[in-house]
C-alpha cells in the first residue's frame, strides 16, 4: 500500500474499512484506538456502519508516527 486508500463513505471510512486498514498497515486496534482518542464519528443507516472522519483517521496515524499520517488542528 502507497497511501490510504480512498474512503467508501462521503464522510469518511466505515469502520470495517478502516479495521482492514489497520490490519493491512499492521496497527493494532488497541494502538489505533489509544490514538484516535475521544472523538466524534458517523452513523450511516445505508452502510449500518460508523463512519470515521478521514482527518481523525490521519490525525491517529500521525500520533502513531505513521508515513501516512497527516497532522490536522481539531476543530
């Protein structure tokens, strides 16, 4: 993998997206979610998911030191 992929969701990556992800990146849930932090997310009726903001994925990833990683102010 050269970079994130691309979101399935408008808003940002539902969950089970996200978890492979971390699983192809080699993160662990607990790493990620230790990052990720307290933070705000999305529920999707069509998808039945949690949507997860592509910043606050990327914000995570930057706290873990990752390359694909992006830093982003809170809002």
């Amino acid at each position: 993998m050269n970079k994130l992929p691309e979101p399935l969701h408008e808003y940002g990556y539902p969950i089970s997206q996200l978890r492979q992800i971390l699983k192809d990146l080699n993160i662990s849930d607990k790493d990620f979610d230790d990052s990720f932090g307290v933070n705000t997310c999305t529920f999707d009726e069509k998808f039945e998911e949690v949507i997860i903001y592509q910043c606050d994925v990327e914000r995570a990833l930057y706290k873990l030191g990752h390359k694909f990683g992006k830093y982003h102010e809170w809002d």
